[in-house]
C-alpha cells in the first residue's frame, strides 16, 4: 500500500545560469533560521568551490536541507531538501542526477530575459521525469522587468515541450502542465507573492512564506510502499577526511540505519554485501549523525570505498535494484597527457608523472557522470570527453590549481559513423543581441557554418537569433563573440543531435609567432618585432624553440629571434633600453588559450604559467610537415 512521509519535500531548482538559483537558496536557508545567529555567512553560500566563486557559476549540484516551521506547516517541523542545479547545459549530467532524487522541481525564469534555451533544456529533464512544476519569476524589481510576456513565454515553451514528449512519454497529464501554479519573487531581496507586481516593482508579500507554502501545496510528499524492503538510489558522492568516500543517497523504500549490513548492487549488475558504517542527515549545510533514515529522506553513508553513482543498497534479503542514470553523450573531447616541453619539472612539489595524472583522470571519473576517459595511442595522454568546451576545461584548471602539469591539445568534437557517412554533433544556438551587431554576429557564424533559423525582433533594440551550428564551429567562440558585440550579446547553445560532416571550418585568421631559440625574451627584441603582431609573452620571461609568443598579423606562422639583444659599444649611447614604447601583452586564460590553439599547437599547463606551443617543437621538421600537407592537398 501506497504511504506518504508528509514531514517531507524534495524539490531541485532549475533555471538558466544567472537567473538566481543559488541566491534564492539562500534567502531560504535565511528566513528558517538555518544559520547559527553567531556565525557569518557569506553570498551565495552554496557555491562552495574556489572556480565557482570566481566564475559565478554553479558546477557542481548541491543539496540542502531548509527547516520550516512556518504557517503553511500547520505546527509540523518539514524537512524541504533543495537540490542547487547548474543553469549550463556542459553540466547536464549534474542536472540529470538532481533531477533523480527529487518530486517536483522549482523552475526559475528571469522576469526580463524570459526562458532561455538551458531553461529548455532543464524543463525538458523535468517533464521527461513526470514531474510536477512550480514557475518562479525571479528579480521582478530589475527596471526592465516585463512580468505578463515572461509568463506567456514560459507557458508557450511547457506547451511545446509537452507536445514533443507526447510522442515519447504516454502518461503525460498536459493539463496539468498547463495550469501550473506561477510565484513572483525575489530572491536578492527574500521576498515572493503570489500577487503578480507591476514591472519593476518588489512583490507585496515581506518575505518567502507564499514560496513555502506553494512548495508544501504542489509538490508531492515522497511516496513509497508500505513494508516494502530497502531501496537506495546514489546520486552523487563526497569525500571526508575521516570517513573517506561518502554516497549520497535518496530512499525510496524501506529504512537505513547506522551499522547496518545491506546489499550493493554494482553497475555490472553484481551483489556485495556491505556494512554501513556511519549514517549522515544533512541540516543547512552540515552533515550529521544519525542513527535511522527513512522513505524520501536523502542521506549520505560511508563504509563502502567503490561504490559509484547509479548503483542501488538494497535489502540482503530480498534485492530489488534500481535503474542506472542515463546520462547525454559528449560531444567535445581533447586529449590530456603529461607536460612534454623543456620546461617540465621546474616548478617545485608539481604532480608531473604519468602516473599521478591518470589517477586524478580516474578520480574525477567516479564523481562526474558527464565525463569519459578514453586510452590514445600514447602511454602518457589521455582522451577526456565531455559535454562542452567549459567542462574540460574547468577540469583542467581543477587539475592545474591541485599541482598538477599536464599538455592538452586542441578541443575536437566526437563523430559518429551513421550509414557509413561522418555525422558531427549540431547545437541549437540562441543569440541576443543590440540591433547593430546584428551583421556582424550573421557574418561571424556564417564562417562557422552556421544556418539560421528564426529571427525576431521585438522594437525593444535587441534582437533574438537562432541558429543550428556545428559543435566544431563552437569552439572558441565566445570570446570572438564578445569582442563583436562589445560585451553585450548573450550566446546560449545546447546539443540537438547529429547531421552530415559540414566541411572545413577556419576559424582562426592570423598565424603565430613562434620563438626559434631558448633564452629570455629581451625589451629590444619585442620592440623591433611588436610591428608583427601582438605578443602573449612579457619581456625578462623565458622561452623555448617552438614555443608560441604571439599571433602574427599575417596568416602564416613566423619564426621569431624574440631573445635578440643590443650589440654593445663603448660609446655611450643616447637611448638606453626602455619599456615605453612596448605595447603592454596580451595575458590570455586557460580557455582563450584552448581556443587560440591551431590543429599542430597543444597548450602546456602548470601551477604557475599556461603556454602555447606547437606540437612539433622542431622548426625544420615543422616546415617539412607544412609542405607535406601543401602537396598532399594539391593532389
């Protein structure tokens, strides 16, 4: 018999990057006094991570346990676990895995840029899953707020989606879709109401209590059968220094206590039986011990070293495993190996052998479900594939910041062979834009490949552009992008399938300057040769043959003496060597690195330097692969 644990609500919140997932989180914790009242507490306080701060992204999907007491719970203590989900789709896999532990989900929608496509790709998740939906339009206080329109568009986007999944998902209530329950908040400031504001303005309510009790009205209790055994789904894992590996944990079924012994059901498909040693419920953000957890309760055990996401605890006695988590295929990959160049082991305590690399490699596969790593041809690299150029490539900081040396090679696409032709993976790209950049922008991904879809233009001064673009035309750019909208556009792409190769795509125009020598780039050299092009490298620094110092003003690559110094004379000269005439050089980031790279340069990674170089560090053996492609093409 069907029973629901009512003290209970287990809700993840959606929405695209920057919309205020995390701030609203929060404002919540805040208004249940979640917080000791001594301690202080920082913004966004469930982005934990040193790269989400600084990025202000979420990367990895959080949850937290609100404790509300408030009207709506009728004198009853609610536990409300609220899943924190990336906004970006390189991150889908995260998305997935919060969306398994969850009934209902909190779709967050910006009430002036409206639903983006990661908001589609997020509600699409949702409704995949059956499960139910509560609108919040957040930030209703911005001045450009346009409440009535975002609420349509949010309806139109449910309305579609539900159609397409008519097809694929046979149970699907449209009905109840449709006549979803729509809160106005905001999250900045804590407050919400169900009485829509007028554009631009706070909502009337003084704090989230109309959000609470919209969460305790539509979203379902969790339900589970009665005396039925233990079933335990792992959604995402941990570590602690004195526990080791910690599995999160989501009860469907049954109850889990501390010292326990119950059954592991592996991914292969095979059984173990494992004791739990320790039992941990989650209040704010701490985790503590517990001795009993049961159906709906998510929980984090330790005692068991191997287990990985996807993988059920079960009853010894009567084993009844769960489904695996299906997860979208890569699309990007690159290859990760260890640093090659001259300069390799010269920062002190580095993690330079192949050894080490391929541990973290392994290590970060069992907490990332979006990722693969695949053997090369090559002892010492590596192929990672993963959703998008961001998510390797906030892999590879990770890597960098944790000691680690490693060379990466340009970013790739995945292929697939279909009926014996090449196909490459396609994305949908949504475009907004200032009106006057719009040939720009057509132009620029015309060069990618790029076809346009639809175009439409409000009067407002941006317009919206969609487009169908290679995952390969993709890479690299948004900083292009960028610098053609003057920092003002706004790109959002998400995966729609495979079609046909597209052909060749040039993506960068200027070649790179090249240093022929070892030493140390000298004033005097780069003041000659700054005419050339633009350097990457500062004068004093050193450089090694075959190491890229800057991008040439022309379309081939040049070698370059950059080490060149004064001929000294006894006579005394009028000018010494100064620094006033040098153009400041261009400080690239590990991404605008990974972009600039050609098919023959990799990028060389470490604590405290990122290069470029060419794969071939040999200057001859470079021209004579050149000409070898020349004649090749000729023929």
């Amino acid at each position: 018999m069907k029973k629901q644990n009512s003290a209970l609500r287990n809700l993840a919140i959606v929405a695209h990057v920057d919309h205020g997932k995390t701030t609203l989180v929060d404002a919540m914790l805040r208004q249940t006094n979640s917080f000791a009242t001594h301690g202080t507490v920082d913004e966004r306080v469930m982005d934990s991570g040193d790269l989400e701060r600084e990025k202000g992204i979420t990367i990895l999907a959080k949850n937290t346990a609100v404790r509300y007491e408030g009207p709506a719970a009728k004198g009853e203590s609610i536990v409300l676990n609220v899943i924190d989900t990336p906004g970006h789709a390189d991150f889908g896999g995260e998305v997935e895995r919060g969306l398994s532990m969850v009934d209902g989900v909190l779709l967050l929608v910006d009430a002036s840029e409206g639903p983006l496509p990661q908001t589609r790709f997020v509600l699409r998740k949702a409704l995949e899953a059956r499960l139910p939906v509560v609108l919040l339009v957040n930030k209703t206080d911005r001045p450009d707020a346009r409440i009535d329109e975002v609420v349509e568009e949010s309806h139109d986007l449910l309305l579609g989606l539900a159609s397409d999944l008519n097809d694929t998902v046979p149970d699907l209530d449209v009905d109840a879709i449709l006549d979803l329950p729509v809160i106005y908040a905001s999250g900045r400031a804590g407050r919400a109401s169900l009485n829509k504001p007028n554009d631009g303005e706070l909502p009337d309510s003084e704090d989230l209590e109309p959000l609470f009790e919209a969460i305790l009205k539509y979203i379902p209790a969790p339900s589970y059968e009665e005396g039925a055994p233990l079933q335990a789904h792992v959604t995402n894992l941990d570590a602690s220094p004195f526990l080791g590996r910690l599995a999160l944990l989501r009860i469907f079924n049954g109850d889990i206590k501390k010292g326990q012994t119950v059954a592991w059901v592996r991914q292969d498909g095979t059984t173990q039986n494992v004791k739990i040693t320790e039992l941990l419920g989650t209040k704010a953000l701490e985790r503590l011990p517990i001795e009993k957890a049961g159906p709906g309760d998510i929980v984090a055990v330790a005692g068991i070293e191997d287990i990985t996401i996807g993988e059920s605890l079960c009853d010894p006695n009567d084993v009844r495993p769960l489904p695996l988590i299906k997860v979208d295929d890569p699309a990007i990959s690159m290859t990760v190996g260890i640093n090659t160049s001259p300069m390799a082991g010269r920062v002190k305590g580095a993690k330079i052998t192949a050894r080490l690399v391929k541990d973290r490699l392994d290590r970060e596969l069992i907490g990332n479900v979006s990722i693969q790593v695949l053997p090369t041809e090559r002892p010492d690299a590596w192929e990672v594939q993963g959703r998008g150029e961001l998510a390797l490539a906030i892999l590879v900081e990770q890597m960098r910041r944790e000691g680690y040396e490693l060379t990466v090679g340009k970013p790739q696409v995945v292929t697939k062979k279909i009926d014996g032709k090449v196909h490459e993976p396609v994305e949908d790209l949504t475009i907004d834009t200032p009106e006057e950049f719009l040939g720009a922008v057509t132009q620029l991904l015309a060069a990618r490949k790029g076809r346009m879809v639809n175009m439409t233009n409000n009067g407002t001064g941006w317009v919206r552009i969609e487009f169908k673009v290679p995952s390969r035309g993709l890479i690299g750019f948004r900083t292009e992008f960028l610098t053609t909208t003057k920092g003002a556009g706004i790109a959002n792409a998400l995966a729609a399938g495979y079609e046909p190769w597209f052909g060749p795509i040039t993506t960068r125009q200027n070649g790179s300057m090249v240093a022929d020598r070892a030493g140390v780039a000298t004033p005097f050299a780069m003041i000659a040769l700054q005419e050339r092009g633009a350097f990457f490298v500062e004068p004093t620094s050193e450089v090694y043959a075959g190491m890229v110092v800057g991008e040439n003003s022309r379309a081939d690559d040049m070698d370059i003496n950059i080490t060149k110094e004064k001929q000294l004379t006894n006579m005394r000269a009028a000018s010494a060597d100064n620094f006033v005439g040098l153009t400041p050089p261009k400080k690239l980031s590990l991404e605008e690195c990974l972009e600039f790279a050609r098919e023959d340069e990799c990028v060389e990674v470490t604590p405290d330097a990122i290069r470029i170089r060419k794969l071939e560090l040999d200057a001859n053996v470079r021209a004579r692969q050149v000409s070898a492609r020349k004649r090749a093409s000729e023929n």
